[in-house]
C-alpha cells in the first residue's frame, strides 16, 4: 500500500514551488485510490492547476511497483470547509455555519483567526412600543470547537 507521508512530500514538494495553492484533504484507500483535494489562496482552481499536481505525484510514484488511482480536485462549493485556509479565502462572503448544538447561523464571514470566526447578519426585531420590526445587526464569536461545519452560500445575481 502507498503510503501517505510518501505522498504528502511529493504535494509539500510541489507547494513549496507554488506557494499560493493549499492541501485541504489527501485521503488513500486501502486499494491505493489516492484522492487530492487542493485550492489557490485567491483565485478559483484550473484544470491545468490540477494536472500539475497530478503529475507532480504519478511522475514520482512507481506503477510498477505498486498500481494506484489518482484523482486531484479542488473542494465543491457544497463541501464544508476543511482548513483554516479556507476560511481565510471566504473571508467578507456569507456562509452558514452549524453549530455542534445544530443551531445554524448565516452571515457574512467577517473575521478569521486561529482561535474561530465572527459572523455577523441583519435580523428585525419588535421593539416595544415600536409598530414596526426595525433591524438589528447581529455579530457571533464562534471558536472552531464550537462549529460543526461551514459552508460558503451561493447567490446568483
């Protein structure tokens, strides 16, 4: 069976030479199916982003020696997040995020650090002796081992 710190260095290897890109997940199965997961700091990931780390690790691992499948992709939109990274990268955009109570919070990403995140959103409240709801910003401290999953949310335009 391959091994996983012999293909985390070939990734390292690579990611040394392309800074800008990140490992959220690298996963092997017992029947050798290698699965890669990578993003880009700022930008969407590329076809040819992926085959660069695809051969990054095929050239360097021996089919003769041992046969493999590879698959390198970048994490799905409907795929929670992973690493701290990618918080990072969706900072200012709305996400949801549930909690480890199952309560769930939406609103924009506004802080990251290494500790959690700030959320904040707008909600309308009845204020007494108002007649109408007025809104009220809303700001969540969540450290990470309070959050169950966060998930970035797609709005078309």
């Amino acid at each position: 069976m391959i091994k996983k710190d012999t293909v985390l260095a070939l990734i390292e290897e690579k990611l040394t030479e392309t800074p800008e890109f990140y490992l959220v997940d690298l996963k092997i199965s017992n029947a050798n199916k290698i699965y890669i997961e990578i993003d880009h700091k700022t930008n969407p990931i590329s076809i040819n982003d992926c085959i660069a780390f695809s051969r990054q690790v095929e050239h360097n691992l021996d089919r003769e020696e041992e046969d493999f499948e590879l698959e390198v992709t970048s994490p799905g939109l409907s795929v929670p997040f992973k690493v701290l990274q990618q918080y990072l990268k969706n900072q200012g955009k709305d996400v949801k995020v549930m909690l480890n109570t199952s309560k769930t919070i939406e609103g924009i990403l506004e802080e990251v650090t290494e500790e959690g995140i700030v959320i904040t959103n707008e909600t309308k409240k009845r204020v007494e002796g108002k007649k109408k709801k007025i809104k009220v910003n809303n700001e969540f401290k969540l450290p990470f081992d309070e959050i169950k999953e966060t998930k970035i949310i797609v709005k078309f335009k």
